[in-house]
C-alpha cells in the first residue's frame, strides 16, 4: 500500500526494491474473439542515500483492471516520487491477440529489469498467457495460454493463465508482484 516510511537513526543507505504493477490482458467484444496477455511490471533495485527520521513516500496504485476501455497498463511504483521507480506493465487493446511487450524504458534505479512479455493468443478461441513480473534477469515471458512464471521463492508474480473458455482475463498472482493478466475470450455475444 501507499504511504510515508521512515528509516531508523544512524541508517544513511538504503536499498530499495520496487516492482511495477502488471499490464492488463486484453479485453474482448468480437465474436468470437481473444485476447493477448499483459505484460509483466518492470523490477528496480537501486541503493539510496537516506536521512534518519525523515519520511520518504511510497506510491504503489490499485491493480489494473482491463475491459473494453483499451490498453490498461499496470501502474507505477515510485519511491520518493522519481528516485526509484519501477513503470508497469503494458495493457493490451480490445480484441487484440498479440500480447503486451515487457519494457525496461522509464524505469529509474541501479538495476532496472523488464517484466515478461504477455502471450499472444494462439487464435480466437484461446487468450495469451500474461507475462511474468519482473525478476533477475527478466521477467518470464508468457507462450500463448501458457502464463510466465516467476521462479519458486520469488517476491515476483506469475503472470495470468489464458483462457480456452469464456470469460474474463484471469488476473496475475496475488502471491507475488507484477504480473500480468491474462487476456479474456468470448465465442458469444458478450462482451468479457
């Protein structure tokens, strides 16, 4: 969540780990139609200089929710405004197959790694996975249904699964950071 965190006396230097949110997978109103998967939230690591007792705000955003509005990217996370900070990933347009692309571009800290590239919908009648959040050395990318993974132990998030039933785009891993969602799938008249 967001908010102000302070560091304790005599602590100067700090280390900062930030994952952007994941990309929302695309959104369907075609019939039939599929959607290609988001794409995972970038991971920025970065060492800071920091002052004992003063506060430093936190923004991390609500998670990104797809539909029929367009590209929904995943939000940023920043850690003192721009000192830090990991952008999320790409959204994907309605009734697009093709996956969101992860991307290292305005990500600012010592290391910035990409999220991993949502899957493209093999056809209407499957969604694209949604790619991996961001982790050592890049986020793993989604393969058509098939979600990135985010390797066992990770603070990172898999991606969403795609879908070869209607509905709505499964959403990325609660249990980690920056995954993408999945796209959504319909082969009836409405619209996920």
């Amino acid at each position: 969540t967001s908010g102000t965190t302070s560091f304790v006396a005599k602590t100067t230097r700090a280390r900062v780990r930030l994952w952007g949110g994941g990309g929302a997978g695309g959104g369907v109103t075609n019939n039939p139609s599929a959607g290609g998967g988001g794409a995972g939230g970038q991971f920025v690591t970065s060492r800071v200089n920091v002052v004992p007792g003063t506060g430093y705000n936190v923004v991390v955003p609500v998670a990104a929710a797809g539909g029929q509005a367009g590209a929904v990217a995943g939000g940023d996370v920043t850690f003192n405004t721009t000192t830090v900070v990991a952008k999320g990933g790409a959204g994907v347009n309605v009734d697009t197959l093709g996956g969101g692309a992860g991307s290292t571009t305005g990500g600012v800290g010592d290391s910035v790694l990409r999220g991993g590239t949502g899957g493209t919908a093999p056809d209407t009648g499957n969604s694209g996975g949604g790619g991996a959040g961001g982790v050592s050395p890049n986020g793993a990318d989604g393969s058509g249904t098939t979600q990135g993974s985010a390797p066992a132990g990770d603070l990172s998030g898999s991606g969403g699964a795609g879908r070869s039933t209607n509905g709505a785009g499964n959403a990325g891993s609660a249990g980690g950071f920056g995954g993408g969602g999945g796209g959504g799938r319909t082969a009836q008249a409405t619209n996920q």
